[in-house]
C-alpha cells in the first residue's frame, strides 16, 4: 500500500466512525439515539484507533493535516510530501462522509433537525465566539500534537548481550496512545465546538454536506468553517515550537 492510499483509507475509516457515531446518536429513528457524549467521544477515539492500525504501517497514519504540518514544523517529516498527505486525507474524510450519509439516509430523511444533520458531518459550536471557539480548536490541537511528538520521537529498543541494539515498533499497539489521547480531549475541551482538532475532518464532510442531496438540511455554515481549519493548524504550529525548544534548549 502506498502511503497516500494509506491515508486516504485510514482518514475515510476514521470520518466513517466518527460520523456514524454522531449520526446514531443525534438523527431520528435510530438504535443509539440519545446516548450522549460519552458514547460520541469513545467511538471516535476508537475510529482514530482503527483508522492508525490500517495506515499506521505504511503512511505514519498522520489522518489529520494539521499533524502532517506539525510534524514538518518538527523536523519529523519532510515538507516534499505533505501536500500529497493532505490531499490523501481531504479525500478520505469526504469518502467517509458519503459513506456514513448512505447508511443512513433513511434516518436523514426522518430527521427535521438541520442542525443534527450538519452536525454529523461537521463540528458546530454550542456558543458561538469565534475568538474563544478558534481558542478552544487551537489548544485542543495544541495538546493532541505535542502528546504525538513524544510517541513518534520515542525510542523503544531492545538491547542485547553484546550491548548492540535494535529499534522495535509498537506496531498496532502504537494506536492505542494516539486514541486515548483523542478521548481526553473531546471529554475534556470538546464542548465549546465538538473538538475538530483535524482540518479534514470538518472540511472534507463539510463540503460533502454542501453537495449531497441531503432532505432539509439547512446550511452548511461556511462562515464558521475557517475555524475548524486554522485553529487546528495554529495549535499544531505552537506544540511543534514548544518541543523544538524543549529539544534543542533543555532545562
């Protein structure tokens, strides 16, 4: 599998989840209507999961252009091949989108709500403040960024008798860090906005929510959408700073 194929599915597996999840909670006429922001929070965390264990050998699994231009910043991945990562993304998230849209079409149509029909696509604020709510995008990106500079720079070797090493990967288990990390945040900052923190993931089914013949749906907010893109790109620029800093000038 080549890396842009690998995030492209891993991206699409990922927005398939998380759409699903919000569409099964919040449309009309469904098995998971109602079942809150827990049950929200985890299957995303889990979509991140399964959607790092696909993509992860082949790609990095980055899934999100915000972390694709974070770790350029950090001089953990070469700027020659973000572009093709963020179009790899962009592509899978507005697959999924398509796909979770599918699968519950009958639900869309059975639901007068056009803001639960937005929201499954893309994240709405509770309260709109554009300052507090691109804050809020940044430093939620801030966080998952700075936690995945520490796991793609550490090192875990095993070390043999004659004092030789030898680098091994975490392999799936390395999924297991990034998903928790994803969960915290949306239990802990993902109230103000519903927690982006990932420029594909509210673009890609955004545009998707604007093109689908979708009964009732209302807009697709354009004027908010810049939000969900720059705030996620400035929170992974300052933890990219921060951990160059702490890097090169240790305490």
């Amino acid at each position: 599998m080549t890396p842009f194929l690998a995030e492209l599915l891993g991206t699409m597996l990922l927005i398939l989840m998380g759409g699903g999840v919000v569409a099964n909670v919040c449309l009309d006429k469904t098995k998971g209507k109602g079942a809150g922001w827990m049950a929200i929070t985890t299957a995303w965390a889990l979509g991140v999961f399964i959607g790092v264990v696909v993509a992860g050998p082949y790609s990095g699994a980055h899934l999100n252009p915000a972390i694709s231009i974070g770790l350029a910043l950090g001089g953990s991945f070469p700027w020659c091949k973000v572009c093709s990562y963020i179009i790899a993304q962009m592509i899978g998230a507005m697959i999924g989108a398509f796909l979770v849209w599918v699968v519950y079409k009958d639900h869309f149509d059975a639901s007068s709500d056009p803001t639960a029909k937005l929201g499954v696509f893309s994240t709405i604020p509770e309260i709109h403040h554009p300052l507090i709510n691109f804050l809020a995008e940044m430093i939620g990106t801030f966080a998952l960024m700075f936690v995945v500079f520490y796991i793609t720079d550490g090192k875990v070797t095993v070390t043999y008798e004659n004092n030789s090493t030898l680098p091994i990967g975490l392999g799936s288990v390395g999924a297991i860090p990034v998903a928790f990390t994803v969960w915290v945040i949306g239990l802990s900052l993902g109230g103000p906005t519903g927690y982006a923190i990932n420029p594909a993931r509210d673009l890609g089914p955004r545009i998707m929510h604007q093109l689908l013949p979708i009964k009732g749906k209302g807009s697709s907010q354009w004027g908010y959408a810049w939000i969900p893109v720059l705030g996620p790109i400035a929170g992974a620029a300052l933890a990219a700073l921060l951990f160059l800093i702490i890097k090169n000038y240790p305490v």
